[in-house]
C-alpha cells in the first residue's frame, strides 16, 4: 500500500481535507485537519480530486469519478455504495437507504455518521422521513448539510 498524501483545498464553504495514496481517496473531510504536504500543490490524483471538487462547487460537476478506498465494515461499504446511487440534487430518506440494504434506519444513519469521505459520497443526500433534515457530523453540522443540499437543488433549478 502507498502512503498516505494529505491536502487541504480551499472551497466556498471552507477548507477541505483530502488523504489519498497513488491509487485512491481514502478520506475527504470538513476543516483542514491534520498536517497537510506543505507549500506542494496536489499532484496526480490529487490535483484530479481537487478539479473535481472545485468543479462540484462550481456547478458543472454532478457525479464525481474517483477511485475510492474506504475502510468500513461490509455493511458500512453496501450503505456507503447506496449513498454514491442517489442522483446529484435528490435526496432519500434513512427509511429508504434502509429498505435497499435491508437494514434499519438507525443503522444507517450511523454507516452515513462514520461516512470518511465526505460530498463525493454524499451523505449529505439523506434525510429523516418526511424530508426532516436528519443529522450530519461533517462541518457546522446541519447547517453545512443545508449548505450542500441548497447548492445542489440550485444547481438543478439552473440547469433547467
């Protein structure tokens, strides 16, 4: 296994952390955490995952393609595998997610809590019955969640 390149990439909601080896993003999270590779821009995938975030912020990116390595149990993998399938600018609930793997929705919302690689596996997307906004651990919380549901659901007003 590679080892592990840490960045920060700065956005319009704040600064992002992203850690990725060679061959894949292992973790994209709220904040610049952690000691990054100082003063050496992001190269090969990382410079990739930065244009892709950017250009999800941006508007013009909907659906990410990156490599992706998460550590997680099987039932974590399967939840965070339903996540990538709901569409940019749509949202599901616990319930449904829950339906899919069959689960319980508490379940999966603590698969979506331990969630490591944070919009490229859009957590953010599910919601509490009835279209309750839930919880999300990543940012400022619920408000960063609003943040990210808002952009998208503006995005798709435009596009339109």
């Amino acid at each position: 296994m590679s080892d592990l390149i840490r960045h920060h990439i700065e956005t319009s909601i704040g600064p992002l952390t992203i850690e990725l080896t060679d061959e894949a993003l292992t973790l994209l999270e709220f904040g610049a955490q952690g000691e990054a590779m100082p003063g050496t821009p992001p190269r090969g995938l990382g410079a990739e995952t930065a244009r892709q975030i950017e250009a999800y912020f941006a508007g013009k990116l909907k659906q990410f393609d990156l490599p992706l390595r998460a550590e997680g149990t099987p039932f974590r993998q399967k939840v965070w595998q339903a996540l990538r399938d709901v569409p940019y600018g749509q949202t599901r609930s616990y319930g449904d997610i829950a339906r899919e793997v069959d689960s319980a929705p508490r379940a999966v919302g603590g698969a979506c809590g331990a969630n490591p690689i944070a919009i490229v596996v859009p957590c953010h997307r599910i919601v509490g019955a009835g279209g309750w906004i839930g919880g999300f651990s990543g940012g400022d919380g619920c408000a960063t969640k609003n943040i990210l549901l808002e952009h998208e659901t503006a995005q798709q007003r435009l596009a339109v």
